[in-house]
C-alpha cells in the first residue's frame, strides 16, 4: 500500500469517525427522524387498510420497504446541512488545507451521511420486523446492504447541493422541494404498476423508485420492474451522483 493510499484511507477514517460521533451526541436527532415514518407506518399503514398488490401481505406490510426507505432518503439527503454548518464553524477550511484529494474528502462525508442512514434504518428495521413484517436473517441482512447502497446515494445529492449552498434556509427550501416529491413519486405507498401513464415516467426518473422497489423484492419477493432493472438503476444513479459530488467538492476548493 502507497503512502498516498494509506493517508487518503486514514482521512476518510477520521471524517467517518467524526460524523458518527456527532450522530450519537445528537440523541433527540434519532428520535425526531424515525416519527414520521412511524406514522406513515402504524397510522396511514393499518388506518387506511388501502389495497396490496402482493397477495398474502396486507398493505402495512406492502409499505413497509417503502417506509424503510423513507428514513434513508430523509435521513441521508438532508446530511448534506453539515457541509454548511461546517464552513460557518470553519472546520471545512481546515480540513480543504489538508494533503488529501477532493474526491477523499467527500468520499469521507458520503460515508458519514451513509452511517447515519443506516443506523436509523436499522432501528426502524427492528421494529418493523418484530411488529409489521417477519423477516428471516437472509432478508435482513440483505436489507441493511441495501440501506447501505440507498444511503449513499442519497447522501451523495445531499452533499452535491450541500457544497453549492451557503445558507441553510436556501438549502432547507431545497430539500422540501426534493425530498417530499422524491418519497411520493417513488410508490412507497401504492403500486406503480397501476399508476398512469405520466405518474409512472415521472417514478421511472426518480431514483428512490428503484430503491423501494428493489427493497420490496428483498422483503417481499415482489417489484414493479425487474430486479435486476433496480439494482442496474441504483448503481448508476450512485455513479452519477457521486461524480456529480466530487465536482461540486471541487469547486468548493476553488470558491474559497
């Protein structure tokens, strides 16, 4: 291993270390993220008893990926406030000083907005396996490897916008316009093969369609598209997405 290679791991070491660490400082942030998911869960999910496409599952149970989902997308995606809150503590300028690479350090972030996701996800996945939807081991663990894919994808837009933004009002307008159409968009909570004509185009360019679908065939062993059509989809959006944020982390070095 070069010396190059080895610091640039040890950066991206210290900045996922310091992004879990503020996670767990911050214990009211778990709280406050997994109420409206429960609710969606527990009220909409058994309120509404609207219809399931998938036979033998109830609808609670039919949303339940989806939800599941839905703490990654809002969890991860609204990561990218740090990269603001951190230029106004300065930290970002001491850290745009160091000997690493800017595709490193956003590497690093990306990892700490993902670890973040998933450690939420988790728990709902806990809860949701023991009062929603029974899951074997196999299911679970291929659901958090899944978590950990849809976390870094949608860390990655947050920290691309994150790093083109000074002010956290602007970017919090921004993730109210995002997010919201993101999780309807996406089926969570119907089924796309039912939808319209323009309600399922609309769902065919939003990438959090492919992360609940591939999510319902992981615990439910039913999709609207084809599995591997979800996955193929989710690792290019994570490929675009991710070169997308090294660009805006470049110019972010540029502009200070």
């Amino acid at each position: 291993m070069t010396t190059s290679l080895r610091s640039d791991l040890y950066a991206v070491y210290a900045l996922l270390l310091r992004e879990v660490k503020i996670y767990f400082r911050e214990k009211e942030r778990i709280v406050a993220v997994l109420v409206s998911p429960l609710l969606f869960l527990f009220v909409v999910g058994r309120g509404l008893s609207g219809h399931s496409p998938v036979p033998g599952c109830t609808y609670q149970q039919f949303i339940f990926p989806g939800i599941l989902c839905m703490v990654i997308l809002f969890t991860a995606i609204t990561y990218g406030l740090y990269i603001i809150w951190d230029k106004r503590l300065d930290f970002l300028k001491e850290v745009l000083v160091a000997p690493i690479s800017r595709s490193t350090l956003f590497l690093g972030k990306s990892l700490g907005g993902m670890a973040g996701a998933v450690m939420e996800a988790a728990i709902l996945l806990a809860i949701g396996a023991a009062f929603v939807l029974p899951l074997g081991p196999l299911q679970l663990a291929a659901a958090l490897v899944l978590s950990m894919l849809f976390a870094f994808l949608m860390a990655n837009i947050g920290l691309g916008i994150g790093a083109r933004m000074n002010s956290m009002e602007g970017f919090g307008l921004v993730m109210s316009f995002l997010t919201w159409p993101m999780f309807f968009f996406g089926g969570a909570l119907f089924d796309l093969s039912r939808s319209g004509k323009w309600l399922r185009l609309a769902a065919c360019l939003d990438p959090f369609t492919y992360c609940v679908d591939l999510m319902r065939w992981v615990m439910l062993g039913w999709g609207a598209f084809p599995a591997g059509l979800d996955l193929a989809a989710v690792l290019f959006f994570c490929a675009v997405t991710a070169a997308w944020g090294v660009v805006s982390f470049g110019r972010l070095q540029q502009t200070r």
